[in-house]
C-alpha cells in the first residue's frame, strides 16, 4: 500500500504564505529535493521485503510535501534472481494528491519508466530497493535522493544524473560536481567540472620478492619471474572517472650486470599499463639510483582498481632486485 502524504501544500488552492515561503526557499529552481539527508531516508524492515521511510520533507515541480511519522512500503517478491523497485513520490494534480509508492525497475540498477508529466503525474525518484528470490529481507538500498540548499545540490549516487536531466542542472556528487551541459554537436550530456582535482596520494607497497643470496643482509630483494608485479595499492572507487600518475624512484632493475638480459616496468591501472620504462644502453643494474616520473594516463578509469609496477622479463634469464628500504612507488589520483 502507498504512504499517502497528507501534509501538502502547491497544487491548486493550497499554497499559504507560509507555504509559499517556505516552498521558494528549499526549491528554488531545482526540480526535486528533500530538505535534508535524514528527510524521507530509507531503511529495510523488519516483516517480510518491507523499506521503512522515515518522516521528512521534500518537494517536486512546485509542490511541498511532508510527512510526521514514519512509513512502510511492502515489496513483492522476486520470481527468480534479482528484481530492483523504484520508491518514489507520486505527485497527482487533477487528484490534489501525494503519495510515497513503489514501481517495479526490472533486473538491474536504474531507474525506469515513470510518469514524468508536471501538473498531471509525476513520480520523484528516492531509493533503488532490491529483492531476492527467496529472501525475505530487501538485500540493497541505492540513495537516489537529492537535498542541497543556498547555491548547490548534493547527491550520493551517481544514478540521480538519469532523471536530473536538465541542461544547466549543476549537482555534487560524492566528490565530484557535474553539470548537464551541450557537447560540440549540441546534444547533452554530463560533464565533471572539477576534472583535474586531485583525490588522492597513495604509495604502493613492495611484496612478493624473496630476499638476495648473492647480497644477504643488505635489505635487497630479488625477483625472477617472466612477468610479475613487484609493488602494488589497491585503489577504492573514487566515485568519479579518473586518471592516474605514478612515480617510481630507488634502486631497482637487474640483479647483476648482464649485456644479454632486458627488464621492462610497467605502471599498471587494473590490466592496463599507463607507462613503460625501457632499459638503457648502458647497464641497468638496481645499484643505479634512477627517477621514473611519467605524466598523468590519458587512459580514463573507472571503479575500484589495482595499482600496480610490473616487472616483464623481454629476454635472458637474470635476476631483477631491489632495495626497498631506499625505493618508492607513488600514486597520484586525479578527477578526469
């Protein structure tokens, strides 16, 4: 059954001064909003595929609404693997009526098909709620919700971009800000405007290398394989597109000077490699201090990556080293 909101105030004939007050200030020229991030937050229940919905308030196309207590949305079950619903506020005009309700959204995490008409029906997306097939708690909750206040809108997830979808909406995003802006064929689209901001400095760290026979207790390691990865950070997602920049400074290289061998290094995002270190004419031993500092990838990522330096054996069969204790690995991250 649907929460119908009794405390509304914008369709035809309802609007106070008061009302109107307070309805300008929180909307201003958004589409959508909740006053805040506790108002109208989503938590699953205790009976069978319920979503709680705390009392809050918020607004859509002109109309405030607000709600005193607590309310209870009951799920349909799943048939087979995963169904997602769309928790929404559902706005009728000709009825003076809303309601906080929920529509099927298929197998996956998006938003679907919804009434979208202002001034006759209009569904303002909340959450993202996800049934299992035999289960009988909700498994996920996506925030779609939208609050903000004197110059700016915030979000958490980056699926709000699918129903804000006008060119000039201007949004922060976890740590990134969007526009909706037109791109050189005039067709919109989103855009970080924040690209080059950066998120974050993270040293990897040195693994998997067995200590030196030939240097015993210098504190040089040694590795050996045709293709291995000599230092590495696992990256959590940043929420935004991103680049990376690595630097890699110390003594490392070949074990021992050898005309008849080769080493290449690799800066690795996830499988791809953003730079490579070629050898040298002359020897290139790990008793050589060197400074490798290429630029930001051109490459564009996305998610939760492992950083990584990657030692790849071209030909001959000697040992690489290195001395940990005086080499680093950084890297730099950065919106893109």
């Amino acid at each position: 059954m649907p929460v119908v909101i009794t405390d509304t105030a914008g369709y035809e004939g309802t609007v106070d001064e008061p009302q109107w007050s307070e309805l300008i200030a929180g909307a201003g020229g958004r589409q959508y909003g909740v006053r805040g991030p506790d108002s109208w937050r989503a938590t699953i229940g205790a009976v069978d595929r319920e979503v709680r919905i705390s009392a809050g308030t918020g607004f859509g196309w002109g109309v405030l609404d607000r709600t005193t207590s607590e309310g209870s949305i009951v799920l349909p079950p799943s048939p087979v693997g995963s169904t997602w619903h769309l928790i929404h506020v559902h706005r009728d005009w000709q009825a003076n009526r809303s309601e906080i309700d929920a529509i099927p959204a298929g197998n996956s995490a998006t938003i679907p098909e919804r009434a979208n008409t202002p001034g006759e029906l209009d569904d303002q997306p909340l959450w993202l709620a996800r049934v299992d097939a035999g289960r009988s708690q909700v498994q996920e909750l996506i925030d779609l919700r939208v609050w903000g206040s004197d110059g700016g809108s915030f979000a958490t997830s980056l699926l709000v971009r699918q129903y804000l979808d006008r060119v000039g909406t201007v949004i922060r995003i976890g740590n990134a800000t969007w526009a909706r802006m037109l791109d050189a064929l005039g067709q919109p689209t989103w855009s970080a405007v924040d690209s080059g901001r950066l998120l974050g400095v993270y040293p990897l760290k040195w693994f998997g290398m067995a200590p030196s026979g030939s240097l015993p207790g210098q504190g040089v390691t040694v590795f050996g394989n045709q293709t291995q990865i000599l230092a590495d950070f696992n990256l959590p997602d940043p929420g935004v597109p991103y680049r990376v920049q690595m630097m890699a400074q110390g003594f490392w290289g070949r074990e021992f000077d050898n005309t008849g061998a080769r080493i290449d290094f690799d800066m690795m995002v996830g499988d791809t490699p953003i730079a490579t270190w070629l050898p040298p004419a002359d020897s290139y031993t790990f008793t050589n201090w060197r400074s490798w500092s290429p630029w930001p990838s051109t490459q564009v990522f996305n998610g939760a990556k492992r950083l990584g330096f990657r030692a790849r054996r071209i030909y001959g069969q000697p040992y690489g080293a290195v001395k940990e204790s005086e080499s680093i690995v950084v890297a730099w991250v950065y919106s893109a």
